[in-house]
C-alpha cells in the first residue's frame, strides 16, 4: 500500500507548501502527489524533486493522502523527512 509508508512515518510535510520547502532544503527522502490534485499546486513540487532526484510517488486521492496523513481534510501533497 502506497500509504504505509508516509502513515508510518516518524517526520513528515503535510501540505503542498510544507512539502515544497522540505523538497528545496532536500530534506525530503520521498513525494507523495495526488493524482486528483490540480496540477498547478503539485506541479511546483514534483519538478523540484525531479530536478533533486527525489522518488515521487502518485497516489490516487486527495483523500487517502490525507487520512493516511492523520489528517481530516484533502491533502495534495505530502514527504517522509524520517521513516
């Protein structure tokens, strides 16, 4: 399951913002998108970990993201800082 990985995380982004951020420091170790997230919020994000070599993986629901992030709202995009 795609969402193990970032449910079970010990340090994580939630947001595309936050993810954004740990994506230019290269905190992030993996990118969790949405593929039902606008492509101009995720856009920005999966270009610069494609331009740090960052894994990205697509998940398919804004939803599921952010449930598996413990949160109870949407959630575009999210990162492990630290399995």
């Amino acid at each position: 399951m795609p969402y193990a990985r970032i449910s079970q995380a010990r340090k994580k982004t939630v947001g595309s913002r936050q993810t954004l951020k740990a994506v230019e420091r290269g905190q992030a170790k993996v990118v969790f998108v949405a593929a039902d997230a606008e492509s101009w919020v995720t856009e920005p994000i999966v270009q610069a970990a494609k331009e740090r070599g960052i894994p990205i993986e697509v998940v398919p629901s804004m939803k599921e993201l952010g449930r598996a992030c413990g949160i109870e709202v949407n959630c575009a995009s999210a990162a492990v800082l630290e399995d």
